[in-house]
C-alpha cells in the first residue's frame, strides 16, 4: 500500500505559509499602465567630446535623478537598460511636454559677457535682438544651487536665484560689465541655456565699475510663471547633461484607464477561476475540488513570488497572470486523466496506487510541456521591452508556480482525501464521458491524414492571402510614431474626428472613433500637435481628455520590430532542438510544422480583421508558441510510450491522439474560460490579446491531432532509427528485483 511521505505535507505548508506571510506584508508595485503616469525613454548620443558610453549614460542617469527628484514627483523610477537608453517613470506626471522638456533638457548653462550688439550671425536675446557674446566666463559646474523665489514687495512674477561655487568669478565679471556706460550693451551679461538666450539683464547702475557683485549671488529675471521659474531652477541645480538625450519611447496612462484595466482583470481573474472551478469540479468531482483549492493556492504562491521580487505588474503582466490560471489547470488534468487510466486497467489495485501512478507517469509529459512555455517566456524577457517584459515574467512565475501547485499541492491534498472516498465520488473511478465515447467507436484519424493536411493547407492559404491582400496593421511600437487616445463628452463619428485632426494639420494621420473614444495615430506627431489636435476635438465634442499617449522613435520602431522576429524564430528554432534532443528529429520537426500553421492562421485572421500588430500581439503569439508545442508534447511523449517493436508506427500515433484527447479537451476547456472572461470584461487591447489566444488554442489543439500526427507518419519515413523498446518492469519479490 502506497504511503506519501510526510516531507511533502511539510514542504505543501511551508511552501503555503511562506506565500501568505509575503503576500501580507508586500504591496504590489503597480506599473504606470495601472497607476497612471508617464514613462520616458531616452537614449544618450555621442558629443564632439564625449562618448556616450554605459559610464556616461550612468552620469546623465545621475542628473536626470536630480531633476526628478527636484520636480516633486512622488516614487520616480529611472534605470539605465543596455548601454544608452534610460527608462524614466513618472508617477501622476500626465502632460508629457513638462517631463520630456525638464527631465531630457540638456541643460549646458554658461554666463557670457556681452561685446556688442551682433548683425545676423548674432545670437538673439530673449527680446528677439541680435547680441555678440565673448566666451563663457562661468559654466554650469560653477553653480552651487539654484532656487525659485518671489517677493510681492518686488513686484509680480518669479525669477531664479543663483548661489555661484567661486564668489570672485561672478564678482570680476559684474565689476567688468559694470565699467561700461549706462544703456551699452556691453553693460549687460547674457545667461545662455543649451544655446539660447534666457535672460540678458543689464547691471544696476549703483554696482560700482571693478567691485562688481560681492557675496557669489545673482537673480535671473524674466516674466517667469511660477513653473517656469521652477524648471529652470531644476535644470541649473541639476547640472548639465554629460552627453546629449533623444527621446525614442513615451507612453502616457491616464488613472482612470488604469483603474478600469485593473478592474477587468479582476473580474475576468474572479469569472475565470469560478468556471474553471465549476468545470474541473464537474469532470473530476472530488478529486477535480482538491484541484481547485490548489489553484487558490497557485494564485497566492504566484502573486507573492511577484512582489517579493519586486516585479512591476503591468496590463499585459495581469493577462499574464489570469492566462497562467487557465493554463495551471494542465498539469492536474494530465495527472487525473492518467490516474483514471492506471485504475481503468486495473494496474493500480486501487484509487491511492493509481493516483500515485498517475502522477508518477504524468511527469514526464508535465516537464516537457513546462520547459516549452518557459522557453517562451525567457524570450519575452530577453527580447521584448516595457510591459511586455513584464508579461514574460509574470508568465514564467506562473509556469512554475503551476508546477509546485500541480505537483506538490494538489498531490498532498489528493492522497489525503482519495481512498477514504469511494471510486465515482472521486472522480478516478470511471474513465470518462470523452474516454469512454473514443473506446467505443475507436476512430482511425489516420486513415484520413490525407485530408487533414489538405484541410490545414486550405486554411494557411487563405491566411497568407490576407497577409498579401491586406497586410499587418503594424502598431505604433514596430512602426514608430504616436498614437493617442482621446476621451470625449459626447460621441464623434470617424469622419467628424477626422476633419478635426485635418484642421490641426495633419490631414494624413489615422483616425479612429468609437462610442466615447477617438484614436489618432500619425508618424511626425510631436507634443505641442497633440495638444492642436485636443483643442479641435474639444470644438466638436465639448470637453475632451487625453486617456493614454504613446511615442515610439523610428530607430526603436525598427529595433522592436527586428526583436520580433527574432523572437519568435529563435523559440521555433529552440523548441525544435529541444524536442529534437528529447524525442527524436521527425517529432521536432513535425510539431514545428503544425506550430507554423498555428501561427500564420492567427496572423491570417488579424490582417483579415485590421486588428493591431503591438506587443500584446507578440506576447499572445509567443504565449501560443509555447501552448502549441505544450499540446504537442503530451501527444508525442505518449507515442513514444505506446510505440514498440512489431507495433506500426501509424497505430501508435493513433492510439497517442485517442488517449490524450481527453488532457487535451479539458486543458483547451478550462484555458477558453479564462480568455472569455478577458473577452467579456477586458478592454480593447486584452480583447484582441483573448481573440489571438482563443484562434491560437483551438487551432493548435486541432492541430496537434490532424497536422503534427498526420505529419509525424509521413515523416517517419525518413527516419531510420528503430522504435523505442518495451519499458522494462521490475517488481520486487522478498527483497529481489524480478
């Protein structure tokens, strides 16, 4: 009689303690997707004298923390990523032309004393008039502070006090310009920020000729508003960049998109799990309930592990986390489907051997399948960017997660309950609805391989015709530029919101309306058009705001669009030499081949659709990637076990497609609960993130049937090495190995 170890138990409590305690005492870190805000990214460029290097991106990291600090953002986040770009976060930050103009300001500050006035080659001063400039007497790093002040028994308006490091630099240069007559230019000294004139007072007439202006402390004046007068005290106090800044990526979340991402992520998380729970419960009764509770204990050892690590939870992070709910059901389902069959065959003598079987013979199958979605998910992280990023880990941390529920869990529960309970109330006992209809009628899939393949190329010709007819609706993010989104008061028809944007200037940019929102997306967009382009939509619509913004830079457009198909030809070429390494070459090849199909079907269906090519698609594509070849390799590790000597291999692969399709219906089963919920409740971009998933699921389980299998016999023509042998059984008998 089987008897589970008490190490299990144990470890099931820690493990479950642990991630309570954590989940406790841990806040979750929000991304600005979900909190509101703004996110930055530059990139550094070479100087004429400074190469903009990871030491002298590090250095400008430096400052632009300065100026961030300064500007009184709450919870700020930079971070250098590679070697030249810096990802800034602003928390609450929501006009983007403040932040890009503060945070990524070069900043080259120096004071010139004025030689005259200049002709056309002259610099121009704040009034529009023409200026010569001697060299720079101080710089930048000669500024000690600089602070925004104002006095109502000056007058109105702000200006900048500047506190100088060297008192008798700024005292010999006054006491010069001071010696020159009242009303000459040559009596003024210009303060020049990164090229431009900001400020050229002339000195007071009572500052005597050579004393100059004792104490190092002067007053930058200008009609300056209180922000202005404060901007500019940050960039002179936060010194000046090492190397210049260009911003490649911005994205602006309003808060209420966010809060309205994370309630339907949670209410398509709640619907879900309820399905799922009501589905599992009623295909495996107790032992399906014992499954559900590990779930619950799946999604608490999943969150906590997140936010112990810090990890920032995204919008794609989120659908991440919900899909990995539907996909955690897998390894349950493949253990209890091989559980009925121990039990079905009377190999177990009863309910606690076969459930030990089960998962003892199930973990081969489990393994593979989670090494595949893994792969998957490294290359998100590795390749992807911004929240993306963000889907991969979340991904990976459910996969395993999975494992340790699946596992650990839910067999800790299962061999505590399952023998105390009879054969039908736990679930074990009779093969099921599925099984029992595929022994009876025993269907030869086949006999009709022929067709099968006819069928799947029928439909890969119809999706690459829309690839060619249509094309990809590449995003923003593979193409560059902006795309903004707008919320109205009132309802504006697509060619109403066009004329607006045609009359802001860009008659060529893409307009989109629905209900209350309206989308523009153009190329050359800058900040300053986005706020024509709300002004127009606010003559037509009343009261307009902005819910998000996004800024991608044609080089970074270019960058992420080559990552991408470098993703996913790396995960094909991976997971190919994996189940190359693993099974054998033919079964590699041919579950590649049906993934292939998987993948342009999906793409065929969004060009057909318009719908948009982002980075929720690929993170969906790469997420079918692993699912398919996981589907896969549940059927081919059962060839592997069903094929022996004297066996046809076309019988094998047969047997292999009729055992495992119940895993396979119950597994697509619970996942399509999941990815309705998201369709139900999430907004637009996780109904296109569901759409992609729910074609990619059902066409990849069809396909691991009638494509990979289909396939794999044509190809085990060329295949010359023999069928693995018969698994040899031991049985022990007084001590001796039979």
């Amino acid at each position: 009689m089987y008897r589970a170890p008490v190490w299990r138990a144990v470890t099931a409590l820690a493990v479950i303690a642990i991630s309570l305690i954590l989940a406790l005492v841990s806040a979750p870190r929000l991304g600005l997707d979900l909190r509101g805000g703004t996110q930055l990214v530059f990139e550094t460029r070479d100087s004429p004298t400074v190469k903009a290097d990871s030491a002298a991106t590090d250095r400008a990291l430096d400052v632009l923390r300065q100026r961030a600090d300064a500007l009184g953002v709450v919870d700020p986040t930079l971070v250098r990523s590679g070697e030249r770009r810096i990802i800034v976060e602003l928390p609450g930050v929501l006009d983007p032309r403040q932040a890009a103009e503060v945070i990524g300001r070069t900043a080259q500050l120096a004071f010139h004393p004025v030689l005259g006035e200049g002709d056309e080659s002259g610099v121009r001063d704040e009034n529009g008039g023409r200026l010569r400039l001697g060299p720079a007497a101080i710089t930048g790093d000669g500024i000690a502070d600089a602070v925004e002040q104002s006095d109502p028994q000056r007058g109105p308006g702000w200006w900048v006090s500047i506190d100088f490091r060297d008192a008798g630099a700024w005292q010999r240069m006054s006491g010069a310009a001071a010696c020159e007559p009242v009303g000459d230019p040559k009596r003024r000294i210009a303060i020049v920020l990164d090229d431009e004139v900001i400020s050229s007072p002339p000195l007071d007439p009572s500052i005597p000729c050579r004393t100059g202006i004792p104490g190092g402390k002067a007053d930058i004046t200008g009609s300056f508003t209180h922000e202005e007068a404060r901007d500019l005290a940050v960039l002179i106090k936060g010194g000046a960049l090492p190397v210049p800044l260009t911003m490649v990526e911005q994205r602006t979340v309003g808060p209420t998109l966010g809060a309205a991402a994370i309630d339907a992520s949670a209410k398509a998380a709640v619907a879900g799990l309820v399905l799922t729970a009501a589905f599992i419960v009623a295909v495996y009764r107790m032992s399906g309930l014992l499954s559900t509770i590990a779930l619950a204990c799946y999604g608490l050892i999943s969150y906590a592990a997140l936010v112990a690590m810090g990890a920032t939870f995204t919008l794609p992070g989120l659908a991440g986390f919900v899909l990995a709910i539907g996909m955690a059901i897998d390894a349950n389902v493949l253990v209890f489907e091989r559980a009925r069959e121990e039990y079905d065959q009377g190999r177990g003598r009863g309910l606690k051997p076969a459930l030990h079987r089960g998962f003892k013979n199930a973990w081969s199958a489990i393994a593979d399948s989670n090494v595949t979605t893994l792969i998957a998910a490294g290359l998100l992280f590795w390749l992807a960017s911004g929240p993306v990023k963000g889907f991969g880990v979340t991904l990976a941390v459910g996969v395993l997660a999975s494992l340790v529920s699946a596992m650990l869990i839910t067999r800790v529960l299962a061999h505590a309950v399952i023998g105390r309970v009879g054969p039908r109330l736990s679930g074990l006992g009779s093969p099921g609805a599925v099984r029992t209809w595929l022994t009876r009628r025993n269907p030869q899939l086949m006999k009709a391989r022929r067709l099968w393949l006819a069928v799947a190329g029928t439909l890969v010709a119809a999706a690459v015709a829309g690839l060619l007819t249509r094309g990809l609706n590449f995003g923003v993010e593979f193409t560059g530029g902006r795309l903004v989104e707008f919320a109205t008061a009132k309802p504006l028809s697509a060619d109403v919101a066009g004329q607006a944007v045609s009359r802001a200037g860009f008659p060529s940019a893409v307009v989109q309306a629905s209900g209350d929102g309206v989308t523009v997306r153009a190329g050359r967009l800058g900040l300053e058009d986005v706020a024509r382009i709300e002004q127009e939509l606010e003559r037509q619509a009343g009261e307009v705001t902005k819910r998000s913004e996004e800024f991608v830079g044609p080089s970074l457009g270019q960058e992420l669009r080559r990552n991408a198909l470098v993703a996913l030809g790396v995960a094909v070429s991976m997971q190919l030499a994996y189940l190359a390494v693993r099974f054998r070459w033919t079964f590699g090849a041919a579950a590649v081949l049906a993934l292939l199909v998987d993948v342009t079907v999906v793409a065929g269906l969004f060009a057909w659709l318009g719908k948009p090519i982002d980075g929720i698609f690929l993170a969906a594509m790469l997420t079918i990637v692993g699912y398919s070849v996981n589907d896969k390799v549940v059927v081919f590790d059962r060839v592997r076990e069903l094929w022996s000597p004297g066996r046809p291999f076309v019988t094998a692969v047969n047997s292999a497609i009729l055992q495992t399709m119940p895993r396979t219906v119950n597994t697509g089963l619970g996942a399509l609960f999941i990815l309705l919920a998201l369709m139900a409740f999430g907004g637009d971009s996780l109904r296109d993130f569901a759409l992609a998933l729910v074609t990619g699921i059902v066409t990849g389980t069809l396909s691991s049937a009638f494509v990979a299998g289909p396939l794999a016999v044509w190809l085990a023509r060329y295949d010359r090495k023999p069928p693995p042998g018969p698994p040899v059984k031991r049985r022990r008998v007084s001590g001796a190995v039979v």
